[in-house]
C-alpha cells in the first residue's frame, strides 16, 4: 500500500501518519451524479477508506456525458450501487457503503454522528439547509459546490464555528433564479472540475491542512476567471438537538424564499 501512495506520502505534509489517517477516515457523499463521480473517484484513488455514496436515483443515458462513474451497461440501475461496485472494483483499499434512499432528517441522524465530513454533491436546496443544521448539532464540517452552465462554485463550511450556510443565505434562494442543468444544460467538465475542487478541500480538510473558513470561491470556466467571497463567522438561530431536525420541515422552510 504503501508504494501505492509514495508520492503523496512524499509529501511532508502528509507522510505515512497523514496516509494513515486518510485510510481510517469515513465520508458521507451524498449525490452520485456529475460532482459525485468526480468527488468520489478522487477520494477513493486518494486513499480514503470508507465511503458511504447516498443517491435514490437511476442512471440515465443523457446524463453520461458527466457522470463518469458509469456506461451505458448501468442505464436503469441505481446510481449509488453502481458507483459502489465501480469503485470497490478498482481501489480495494476503499470500502463503499451504497444507500438507495433519498438523504433526509432521519438519514442524518443515523449517518453523520460516525461520518467524519460530510459531502454535499446534490443539486437540491432543502438538503443543503438539512447538511448545514445536522453538521451544526453533530459539530462536523461539510464541503459544498454547486454549479450553472459553465460556472462553477465550492467551500466548505464549519457551522458549529458560525461558517455556516445558513450565515451565507439566512433566506432560501428563489428557485427560478437558481440554474438546473435540466433546462439550462450543463459542459461535462464543470461538474468534474467542480467535484475535483471539492474533493481537493475534504482530503485538505481531514488532514488538517485546509485554511479555508470564511471563504467561497467562485471561478468562470469559460474566461478562467475566479473570485473569492469573504464572510465574517458569526451565530445562527437555526436548529441545535437531532430531535429538532426530524422535525423541522425543510421543504416548507425553502418555499419562504420572500421573507
């Protein structure tokens, strides 16, 4: 194994203590769509040693073009299974935990008590506000992008230190202004080159050596321009015990995007 890695514990950053912790380390990926390959291939190649992938989805044939984990063999089947066998395939130093099922309040209070970080590789806004109060109750940090088109976005956040996304949009984005690669279409290489910097921040993050809170980075793929956001930690009136996320109703909360 450990030739297998020599060059990144070459790195004197890393060494074989950062190796190690990297191999003992537990993500929850919740997305196996075009950020999700992407996060999950380089995390599993990387050497973290349990993943577990949340998506409730099918794969889809117009949707290949992105989500590089499958072929056209896996079209119909569930897309967590099939990046789990994908992967457990090639890196058997990664062992893959699937879960068809779609990520919700009691998902994660299950899940994210044993998960040391929490990935965020969906396209759905309740679950962003359900990742950021679980990760704020359980004191866990989660890694987050988002993409339209040919730009992109990711951070990470810490919301039991105030870098939350709840500090970043006390009030839910308008649906109709918010892209959907649906309607919109999207370039293959976005999600990849997005889920390749999410990944980036995880492994960082996990061996202690990301300096990131308080940022959001911001990058247009066609120019090659970026641009970093800077915001101030700061407390949030928003949910702090696991009985108060099962029942809170996040939809509900999302549909408040005029207050």
């Amino acid at each position: 194994m450990d030739g297998y890695f020599r060059r990144q514990i070459q790195l004197k950053e890393i060494g074989e203590a950062g190796q190690q912790k990297l191999l003992s380390s537990k993500v929850l990926v919740v997305g196996a769509g075009g950020l999700g390959c992407a996060v999950l291939q380089t995390l599993a190649a990387c050497g973290i040693g349990y993943i577990t992938v949340v998506d409730f989805d099918v794969v889809e044939y117009h949707n290949l073009h992105r989500q590089t984990l499958f072929t056209t063999a896996e079209v119909g089947k569930n897309k967590a299974e099939s990046a789990a066998q994908f992967l457990s395939e090639r890196y058997p130093h990664c062992q893959i935990n699937p879960v068809n099922a779609v990520f919700d309040a009691r998902m994660a209070v299950a899940e994210l008590p044993t998960a040391d970080i929490l990935i965020d590789c969906t396209d759905n806004l309740p679950v962003r506000y359900l990742m950021d109060d679980a990760a704020r109750v359980y004191k866990k940090t989660w890694v987050h992008a988002s993409i339209s088109k040919f730009n992109l976005q990711w951070t990470l956040f810490r919301p039991y230190l105030g870098y939350s996304y709840r500090n970043l949009y006390p009030v839910p984005p308008n649906p109709l202004f918010m892209g959907q690669c649906n309607t919109e279409g999207i370039l293959g290489a976005v999600p990849a080159l997005a889920g390749t910097l999410q990944a980036n921040l995880v492994l960082n993050a996990l061996l202690g050596l990301d300096n990131v809170d308080g940022k959001l980075f911001h990058m247009d793929t066609q120019s090659g321009q970026s641009y970093t956001m800077n915001y101030q930690a700061q407390p949030t009136a928003a949910l702090e015990t696991p009985e108060a996320l099962l029942q809170y109703n996040y939809e509900a909360f999302c549909q408040n995007f005029n207050q």
